[in-house]
C-alpha cells in the first residue's frame, strides 16, 4: 500500500515560538530574521505557529511549482492576501477564479507587449532627462522619494496617456496612503486608521480614474492604449464591462507596478553605487553600443548585457518580495505533506535567491554568473512565477535600465547613506532616507 501523506504538523517547527502568539510578533518585527532561522535549523521545508495560525514554508523546486501553479480552489491568493480585497474589491483579476483571471490578464497583456513597450520607451527616456535637467551639474538627492515620484510619473503617463497622466503624476501621497492598507496577516480591521486612510485615498484615486475613462470614452483615439483597452473591454458574452470594474482594474496595475518598480529602482542604483568598480565597464559597453545624442530604443537597450547582469544580480540579492503566499482552501497534498484547510503555504524569493543549490557564492554580487550560465536569470522570481507570473516584468526592468543607463551616463554618484532594507513584514524595499550626493561628469568621461 502506498504510504500515508504526513500531516502539516509533522514539518519542523522553527525556535522561538511564545506561548499563545507563536512567531507572530518576531514574524511581523523582523520577517526575513525569522525566515533565516528557519531555514538554517531545518532546510527547504519548516514551519512557523503565527498566533494559531500554521504557515509552512517551501524552498525545494519541485514543492515551489507545486505552490505556484495550483489552481484557486485548492491553494488560494485571495486567502492569503485579504488586503487587496479591501483595496480593488472581489472583482479584481489578481483574486478572480482561473477562467475569470485569465480572461482579464489577457486584456492587460497587450499593454506589455511589442509596440506599447517602444511607446513608453521615448516616456521613460523623457521622464528621466526631466529628473536629470532639474538635479543640475552637482547636489544631493533622497533615493527613495526621487525612484517613487519618477516611476509614478511614468506609470501614469504610459497607462493613462499623456493628457491624463499629469492628473495622478504629482500624487504619490494617495498613493502611499491608499497602499497604507497592504497588511499580510493582518485583517484591515484590526488597524481601522489606516484602513479610513487607505479608503479615502482610494476613493480619490477612483473619480480622477473614472474621470478619465469618461473623457476616453467620449474622445476615443484610433490607436487604442490601456485605458481605451479598458473602456471598451467586454466580457465573454459580449456584456460590457462596467466602469466600477475597470477603475479597479486600473488602479490595481498602477498600484502593482508602482510598489514593484519604484522599490526595485532603488535597490538597482544603490547596489550599482556601492560597487564603483563596475561603472567603467558599464560605461564602455554605453559608448560601443547607443549612438551619441540617438533616442533609447528597445533595440540598443538590449545590447547592454553588462547592464542586464547587474540588474538581476540587484534583483537576485534585493528582492521586493519576501515572499509569495497562498493559503489552503481545502486540504491539500504538498509534496509528502497533507495540508489542512486554512494553512498558509509560502515560499521566499529572499531565501531560494541566497540557496547555494541555485545560485553559487550566494552571498557574493557577482554579475558574471548570467554569462556564464545564461538560465540563471530564469530562476529568479522576485516577480513571481507561472500563472501569476507579473504582467509588467519587462515593463518594469526596462523602465530601471533607462533610468540607471541615463543617469549613469550624466553623473558620477555616491552613497551618503548605507542603504538598509525594511525589516518589517512588507515589501522589502530601501528604508529612507538613503541620501546619493551627485556631480556631473565631465563631458570627456561620459560616453555620449
């Protein structure tokens, strides 16, 4: 007879627990400490007790696909994240049933894709002269605030257009108060100031969105864009899809893009500027591959493979998620393990990134591993993996090369700050303020 699944409570469980909370109040003070420990007592597989609630976590390949790519109705998203419930309602896609996700991914994607990319190329390129023509020859910037006001400006401006982006551009404060919500474990009940403030940012950013979407509605261009995509959007029966749907839609993309983008910017250009020695390679491979004075392109971008590897390598060290959650809707079987209904299963992009089984000398910022193994950059997933996969992966990484290509070109850069992460249970993003002082190069030393 084949053997019997071993139940949850059969995985390890890490030190430290308290009586009646658990891990919880470490868990919540100190994630990725607590995630450390857990792996270096017991491995690829471990379990945390978080006030009652079980969480196990799994590192091995072949329980991470088993994670990642099972249906809603057996490991479930919106379980495990109850704040976007909260913050776009139960219609959006990111929580949908499989038939439902799939059908509204596949109205995002396009946005993604072939041509809309080498659109927001020429916004990015102009977003970032903008920042460089108002930092001048020399000064000091906040890292954190100067990445989040620029990705929101190109964010709006590539999703919304240019006529409405200028609308939500100078707005990273609702966007902070309406993000002010995202709580993992925590129902937003439990912090109803945060949750008031959260809604009312919220239901700002809805009427700026359904102005918008009126506007497009009744001025259609003939090259449809995002938001045109989104007015004349239809389910499969042919029913229209209401605007109360649409403006979570986007405002959900926006929000996603945003967190991701802007934290991973930081990461890039401290990362990059704590290690000078890579700049006159980088520099280099600027002046034998981007025409002096010629516009960005997708093309020349793409030519700059010193500058991708240094991008995963921050990516793979400073990943924005710690982890990637589900949580049972039934009883499950995870590899040998039988999960119970309500058990919160994760698995961390922080952690697999630093396993020496996947990547060697994990601790070392070697940038040459993606030349010297080219599959190594398709293990990593700080953006999440197979059906969940981020629509706006490659949005987001060309939007950091543009940025970190220009300003690299236009200054030399130091840290005055040492960048320390957030250690909170959040997206571990860089703690401001991370101060850069700055000065511009000499025109000899710039490639272009």
């Amino acid at each position: 007879m084949p053997a019997t699944p071993s139940p949850a409570a059969a995985v390890p469980l890490v030190s430290g627990a308290l009586p009646l909370v658990g891990h919880l109040p470490a868990f919540m003070r100190d994630t990725v400490n607590v995630l450390e420990r857990g792996y270096a007592e017991h491995g690829q597989l471990f379990r945390l007790n978080l006030a009652g609630t079980s969480m196990v976590v799994v590192l091995h390949p072949k329980h991470r696909k088993e994670l990642l790519l099972q249906p809603e109705t057996a490991l479930s998203i919106s379980a495990a994240y109850p704040f976007l419930r909260s913050m776009f309602g139960t219609g959006f896609y990111f929580m949908a049933e499989e038939e439902e996700y799939r059908r509204q991914r596949a109205l995002f994607t396009p946005v993604f894709r072939g041509s809309p990319l080498r659109t927001y190329i020429g916004v990015m390129e102009r977003r970032t002269r903008e920042l460089i023509a108002q930092m001048g020859d020399s000064g000091e910037l906040e890292l954190v605030r100067v990445c989040g006001e620029l990705n929101l400006r190109m964010i709006v401006d590539c999703f919304f257009g240019e006529e409405f982006g200028p609308l939500f551009a100078d707005d990273l404060e609702s966007f902070e108060r309406f993000s002010g919500n995202v709580s993992f474990l925590l129902p937003p009940a439990l912090h109803p100031l945060r949750t008031w403030r959260s809604r009312t940012a919220g239901r700002h950013l809805q009427k700026l969105t359904l102005r918008c979407l009126a506007e497009r509605r009744a001025h259609p261009l003939p090259a449809p864009d995002f938001l045109q995509s989104l007015v004349e959007s239809r389910y499969a029966d042919g029913t229209p899809v209401p605007d109360s749907a649409s403006v979570h839609q986007a405002l959900g993309l926006v929000w996603a893009a945003g967190e991701t983008t802007s934290g991973q910017l930081a990461w890039a250009l401290a990362d990059l500027l704590r290690r000078p020695e890579h700049h006159p390679a980088l520099l280099a491979e600027q002046r034998d591959h981007l025409p002096p004075d010629a516009p960005l392109t997708v093309e020349s971008l793409h030519r700059l493979t010193r500058m991708d590897h240094v991008l995963y390598e921050s990516e793979r060290l400073n990943p924005l998620a710690i982890l990637i959650a589900r949580k049972t809707a039934q009883d499950t079987l995870v590899g040998e393990r039988r999960l119970r209904r309500g058990t919160l299963v994760l698995t961390s992009p922080y952690l697999v990134h630093r396993m020496p089984d996947e990547f060697p000398d994990p601790h070392v910022f070697r940038p040459d591993r993606y030349a010297e193994d080219p599959t190594a950059s398709q293990r990593l997933f700080g953006f999440g993996s197979g059906i969940h996969r981020c629509l706006g992966q490659h949005f987001s990484r060309l939007e950091i090369k543009t940025c970190l290509t220009l300003l690299l070109r236009h200054y030399e850069m130091e840290l005055i700050d040492v960048p320390r992460p957030v250690t909170r249970l959040a997206p571990r993003a860089v703690t401001a303020p991370c101060r850069v002082r700055f000065r511009r190069r000499r025109p000899e030393a710039a490639p272009g």
